[in-house]
C-alpha cells in the first residue's frame, strides 16, 4: 500500500526487499509444517484441503484479534493492514468461500487471500479500489511443489 505514494524509489528504498520475501515465505512454511504436525497420526496427505483453509484461518484470527500484531501500538491510528483484511473478509462473506490472514510482519507486512480461482480476477478489481493496482500481486501455487529443474 505504502509503495504506490512512495517518491524514492528504487532498489534500496523498497520497503519490502528481498529480505521481507525470505523471512514471510520461510515464515509460512514453518506455520504450514507446524499445522501439519497437529494433525496427530496424520500425514500430509490426509488433511483435506477445507482443513487446511480452515487451520489457515485460525491461526491468522489468532494474529489479527488475539495477538493483535497487525498495527503497532505506537500508532494504532494506522491499521492498513486490518482495514484491507476487514475489506477482504466482506467480500469472502459475499462469495461464500476463502479465507484471509495477515501475511508477513504485520505492522508493514501483506495480507495473504486464499479464495476460488473462478473470484480471483473480481478480488484483485475488488481490493485494487483501495490498495491501487501494482499494489495487488495474484499468485499460483504449483501442484508439483518444490522440484529440482535441470
């Protein structure tokens, strides 16, 4: 959000480098290993997708309203990162599917929105309203997972 009025940019005044891609992708992998793990007896394999959002789900609940780590309390005016959750859980209620939590650091961090890829292109429409479009990053994820290429 911050990117679009940004006047310095460029390579060093990117606010999330390289650096904020690492750590959140890594953060989200150990979430993902560790819901895994609470699946006592069960393998990845048997936790059923509607499962796995649901675990997603709670565990960014928890984030935004019990550790409410989404805005700092040093200024707790500004709350970009739960007025777009807020935004997009009104239009997760309105498809009646997917599930949003915050992604990242939270106070400069990213929301992650998980919905039906048939929504996906009227949630980027959607949510560029209040975030502007180069703000708005559509991801796929891969069936195969991490592979060797070469």
């Amino acid at each position: 959000m911050d990117n679009q009025n940004n006047k310095n940019k460029g390579p060093n005044n990117n606010r999330q480098g390289w650096g904020i891609i690492l750590f959140t992708t890594l953060l989200i992998t150990f979430i993902v290993m560790g819901l895994f793990s609470l699946m006592r007896g069960g393998t990845p394999e048997e936790i059923s997708y509607d499962k796995f959002l649901k675990l997603i789900d709670e565990s960014g609940t928890s984030s935004w309203e019990l550790l409410q780590n989404c805005y700092s309390l040093q200024n707790c005016h500004e709350q970009k990162i739960s007025l777009m959750l807020a935004l997009t859980q009104l239009f997760l209620n309105k498809i009646q599917g997917g599930i949003c939590r915050v992604h990242g650091g939270g106070f400069a961090g990213v929301i992650a929105t998980i919905l039906p890829e048939a929504e996906m292109d009227n949630y980027v429409e959607y949510i560029s309203r209040y975030v502007g479009r180069d703000n708005v990053y559509p991801m796929d994820i891969r069936a195969v997972g991490a592979a060797h290429i070469g």
